[in-house]
C-alpha cells in the first residue's frame, strides 16, 4: 500500500496497484488508453522517485521534467503526482475529411493546427472533447500536412463509433506527439521488409509502404493484409495498383472465412506466414493488428529465423 497526493488530495491505493488504477479507482479522471506502457496517453508528472520502465520511450526533457507513465509506475509511499500541463502532451487538430471505405472501416484525415512531424508507420493518441482518448496509427507517408487514420468500429466502441456513425467534418480533437517503433531508418538499408496487417493493423503499413518505395531504402517489400472476413480487406484496388506499377512489391490480400475470391488468398495468416518464403536473415518485420495475432505472428517469425531485434510490432487496442 502507499499513498498519492493528487491535486491536493490524499488517496491509499492498494497493494500493487499502479497510479493509474488506483487513481481511476478513486474517482479520478486521468487520459488513458492501452494501459501497456505503449500509447503514452496516461502521463503525469511526479516531483517523487519512480522506477525506471514508467519512463520508459519518453524523450530526456520529459523525463527530467519528472514525466512519467501512470500505468507503469505502482504507487510508492507517499507520492506527489501532479496533471501535466495539457500543451506540452496535446496540440489542437481539426477532422477534415471522412470516408467509410467498408461496413467497418472510417478513413478519417485530421489536420494538426500547428507544427507537427512524425514518421509514417507512427500513431497519435486523439482526444475528443469529453476527455475519451484512444491511439490511432497514421497511414500517411512521412511529412504529410494532414494525418490519415484508419478506424475499425468496434461493437461498443466509444470513440470508434463516434467517428464511424458521426459527421465530423470540421470538429476539434486534441493529438499527441507520433509515437510508435514501425517505421523505416538508414539501419534498414539494403534489407527486404516483411509487413504483415490485420484489419486496420494496415494503416501504419500503408504509410511504411510509400515511404519505401519512394526512398528506395529497402530491397524487396512484402505485404500481407489479413482480415477475418472478406468485407474486412480495404484499399485493395490501391495496393493492387502500387503493386502493378513497382516490381519490388509484392501485397497478399487474405481473409479466413467466406467464399473463395478470384484474386485473394483464403486462409488463416498464421499458417500462411508459416509457409511464406522470405530471407529471414536479411528481413525486417513489422506486424500490426489484433494483440493476440500479433503476439502469435512474432512467435512465427522467430522461430522461422528471425532475431527478435528484426522484429517489430504495434498490438491494437481495440476496446474504444
């Protein structure tokens, strides 16, 4: 057990229970998403010692700003934990554009209101006005002025229903700097990359892939999209035609359930990943999608031969 002091007041959390839990547990409202350590939506600032992986992906001002992870820090005796300021962690953003691109999937393109950079394969976290915030992966190419997002409905989804159901056109949100380890460096040079998606796990790839290919960086790159069903592959027509007009790529669109598609792989994408045939010596890995799929694709590509350092992934977080 310890105790926070929050705001000026006093709350005992139980034991083991980080900052975030305990405060959330209370009454208290805190930003929060994935509660993994990896969207970084639940930062707050503490003047206490704190442990070293609560800080864990955040820049060196942040952390000597005494920034840290709520979800990752438990509660020490007596801490003294304080909201950040909201303009250092968040910058105005305005929807500008909304499409369903299928029965589940919204393409939404949010335009930052000032300077923002990030590199495709990244993901920011969005904040609606009532506080409800979520990550989200950008599938634009690095630079673009407006920010493309890919989101799924999820049955009960708050802020993906909202965006799906809703007309947004012209709405203000609050977005977080880009976060996220799926993106290309100079240290991929010479190597082939194998992209593997499921469902909205696109997104990211979707900007990894342009990027690619304009940089010529990589060799050879691969793409797997899978989906449960059918209905859940999207931007086929595109990938299809960036894959007619560049030689050295190559997009496998796979679904699991369904009625055979002239054109499309038919299968689950663990055993096909199983079976694909790739140099794993001299490929990079990136696997976005569903965490559970996500988890077990990694455990394929390693034992296919991968070293775990060519490994790179962003599990979902699907509850919103």
């Amino acid at each position: 057990m310890g105790t926070i002091t929050f705001e000026g007041k006093e709350f005992v959390s139980k034991e083991g229970e980080t900052v975030l839990d305990c405060l959330l547990r209370l009454g208290v409202s805190v930003t929060n998403s994935c509660k993994s350590g990896v969207c970084h939506s639940c930062i707050l600032k503490t003047t206490s010692e704190i442990e070293g992986k609560s800080q864990k992906g955040l820049s060196d001002s942040k952390k000597k700003a005494g920034l840290f992870l709520s979800c990752q820090q438990q509660v020490a005796d007596r801490m003294e934990v304080f909201s950040p300021d909201a303009n250092t962690l968040f910058i105005d953003a305005i929807i500008v554009d909304q499409k369903r691109v299928s029965d589940s999937v919204v393409v939404v393109k949010v335009r930052p209101l000032q300077d923002f950079s990030f590199t495709a394969g990244q993901f920011i976290n969005i904040v609606r006005g009532d506080g409800h915030c979520r990550s989200y992966s950008i599938a634009g190419r690095t630079g673009d002025s407006e920010l493309e997002l890919h989101i799924r409905k999820v049955p009960n989804g708050i802020l993906s229903n909202w965006f799906y159901d809703e007309q947004l056109i012209n709405e203000k949100i609050k977005i977080s700097e880009a976060n996220g380890e799926c993106s290309l460096t100079t240290e991929m040079k010479g190597k082939n990359l194998l992209l593997i998606g499921v469902g909205t796990g696109l997104a990211p790839l979707y900007g990894v892939v342009q990027d690619a290919l304009e940089s010529s960086i990589v060799e050879k790159i691969n793409l797997i999209h899978g989906s449960f069903t059918f209905d859940g592959l999207y931007y086929c027509e595109r990938l299809k035609e960036l894959e007619q007009k560049n030689h050295s790529f190559d997009y496998y669109p796979l679904f699991l359930k369904g009625d055979e598609r002239e054109g499309f792989i038919k299968g689950d994408i663990v055993e096909f990943v199983k079976k694909f045939n790739f140099e794993a010596s001299n490929t990079i890995v990136m696997i976005c999608g569903d965490p559970v799929i996500v988890k077990s694709l990694k455990q394929t590509i390693f034992l296919a031969g991968v070293p775990s350092r060519s490994i790179l992934s962003d599990p979902f977080v699907s509850k919103y």
